[in-house]
C-alpha cells in the first residue's frame, strides 16, 4: 500500500516504513516549523544541505566535501570557519 502526501499536507501521528522513503529533490523533511530544523536533498545539484533554527548549518557536495556555517568543535579545540 502507497501513501502519498502533496505539498502542503499533513499526517498527526507517527508512520513506520519498511524499505525506501522516496522525497522529490529540492523538498525537505522537516522538523517543528517549516524549515526550523530540516534537510534538503537536491538530485541536480547533488548536495544534501541541513538547517537549524531556519539557517543552513551544513552542505555536504558531490564530492563529499562539508562547509559549514560556523565553528567546528572537536574535544577541546574550536575550528573557526
């Protein structure tokens, strides 16, 4: 059985998939208030992008290359970008 949800749409509840969960390129799968916190996957340009409070954070490229937005923090030391 398929669900299909159009733009726009949504389901209260929770949902469980077995398999593969398919999103359009370009649309997000959000968190909270539309965009406050989501992913954004795009097959043209082939980056996946990810927002935290309505501002990217992240974009992972093709080449599987991270910019950030802000610092990088590992243990102790801070990378500033």
């Amino acid at each position: 059985m398929a669900i299909r949800l159009l733009s726009g749409e949504s389901v209260d509840g929770s949902a469980t998939f077995a398999g593969e969960v398919t999103i359009g390129s370009g649309e997000y799968l959000s968190w909270g208030t539309s965009g406050s916190a989501a992913i954004e996957g795009s097959t043209v340009s082939d980056r996946l992008r990810f927002y935290t409070d309505s501002t990217l954070a992240l974009t992972l490229d093709s080449s599987q290359d991270a910019t950030f937005a802000g610092k990088i923090t590992s243990g102790n030391d801070i990378v500033n970008a």
